[in-house]
C-alpha cells in the first residue's frame, strides 16, 4: 500500500464531526464558509488534500492517494463515524471515501460535483485571461472593491463562477481563493486531469452507498453541470436534491446563509447518524 501524506489541517468546534473537502484548485481555508458556522454545534475537519495548500508534495501521484491520506488522518484523529462535506474534487473524493467506508460514513453533502463530472464551459479567449488577471490582481489587495467588479470582474472569467458578482463572494475570491490557487501544485493538477482523461465515472457504483445525502448545486454552473450533479443525485438510494438559480460553481459564496440553512435543516433531520457505532 502506498503510505500516507500527513495532511495539514484546521479542527473547529466540538461534537458530532463533519470533514470538509476542498476542490480544485484550492485548501483546507476555503471551507471556512461552511467550518466557521457548523463548527458552532459541530467538530469540523477542514485538511490540504495532497499538493494543496500547506499539504506539499514533490511527485507526482494518483487520485486514489488523497483516500489513502484521509483515511491515515481520520485514524490519528481517532474519528470512527462523520459526515463528509466535499465541495466539487471534495465531493468526489467523498464518495469514494463512502464506497471504500461505508460504516464511517454517517452521510454525505454533496457541493458542486458528480460521479460522472461534465462541462460546458465555452472556449477561454486572451480577453477572459486578461480581464482575469486584472479582476484578480485588484481584487487580491482590495477584496469586494465595486468598481473593480464592475470593471474587470464581470467581463472576466468569474463570471462563469460567480455570476451574481456581490462583494461578499469576491472577498471569498481575494481571501480565499487566489491563495489556495497560487499553492495548488503542478502535481495536483497532473493527478486531476489524468482521472479525468481517463474518462473518471462512477455511476454505476452509487447505488451501493446508502448513507443519507444532501446535494447541491447552482444552476448555471459550467465547471460541473447541474445536470451532471442531479444526474449523480438521482442514482443515489437516500438523497435529497437542491438546485439554486442565478448561481454557478461557487454558489457557497454567492448565498452562503441559504445554503447553510439548508445543510443545517438537512442535518437536523437525520440526527440518528450522529450515533457511533462501539
């Protein structure tokens, strides 16, 4: 067996604990949007997934290593049951983990991903990367400034994330995202885009996974299909489908409060699964 990458991570709050996967390209820190509210009633577990953030590495590696990884750090932290909240790459990767663990699995929150993930995301032109760089150059040391969204953020490749364009999502973008993309590694990337040229598709499969999920996505979201998500939605035994409009891939930034609510609701209604097996 390959060994184990000790991840770094962030532990917030105390109780049932929920792990919190980050997606591509990003870190453990772009999950304060749902760790800083859940970890109010909750323990959160927020890691770098291999070659993300602070979690470095300096080979190449395959997706199935970032299972490897989590499964050592759930050990260490001696966690026998959770949920799983995986956002895109994270939500992936929750499932796999729930395939692989089914009895450590108390349920799944499925953000922006699918088990058989397809685009449409038209063709980039050298206007979209430079009113890109623009956006996010002046965003990153004035987070949320209007006249920049204005400007450069709505003619940029954010548009096709984060199409309601409030301050508040480009402070997740200035805060958040734009570290978490300058420390995602050549290798990370090398790993995704191998799973996904290989045609990465696990349909088939889910109807094996019979822990309660939640799953969710935004309705003009190009990275991921909504119709991909509901696609993985309906192959699911216990799920439950939300798809909010006028958001795409990072919705979570976009309406933070409604989606929270809508978690928190979700789990409310399925407080068995906090119970640990002895």
């Amino acid at each position: 067996m390959a060994a184990s990458l000790p991840l770094h991570f962030q532990l917030q709050g105390k109780g049932f604990p929920i792990l919190c996967l980050h997606g591509h390209p990003g870190s453990g820190q772009c999950m304060s949007v749902f760790t800083n509210s859940l970890s109010q009633n909750f323990q959160t577990i927020s890691p770098d997934l291999r070659g993300y953030g602070k979690s470095s590495t300096k080979r190449d590696f395959e997706m199935t290593q970032h299972l490897i990884d989590i499964e050592a750090l759930l050990e260490k932290l001696q966690i026998p049951r959770c949920f799983i909240l995986g956002w895109s790459l994270g939500g992936i990767i929750a499932m796999e983990l729930a395939l692989r663990n089914p009895e450590q699995v108390a349920g799944l929150i499925l953000i922006a991903t699918a088990a058989k993930p397809r685009n449409n995301h038209p063709p980039i032109t050298w206007q979209d990367n430079l009113y890109t760089a623009l956006a996010g150059i002046i965003n990153w040391f004035l987070p949320g400034w209007q006249w920049n969204i204005d400007t450069f953020g709505r003619r940029s490749l954010f548009r096709y994330l984060i199409p309601q364009h409030t301050p508040a999502s480009y402070q997740y973008l200035g805060k958040e995202a734009l570290p978490a993309y300058l420390q995602t590694s050549r290798f990370a990337t090398r790993a995704l885009n191998q799973a996904l040229r290989n045609g990465y598709n696990r349909l088939a499969d889910l109807p094996q996974i019979q822990c309660p999920c939640l799953v969710l996505a935004g309705a003009g979201d190009r990275h991921i299909t909504a119709e991909s998500t509901q696609e993985t939605a309906f192959q699911l035994n216990n799920a439950n489908w939300l798809c909010y409009p006028d958001t795409a891939h990072l919705f979570p930034w976009e309406i933070p409060n409604l989606v929270l609510t809508d978690i928190k609701n979700w789990i409310g209604d399925h407080q068995i699964n906090f119970i640990i097996p002895k």
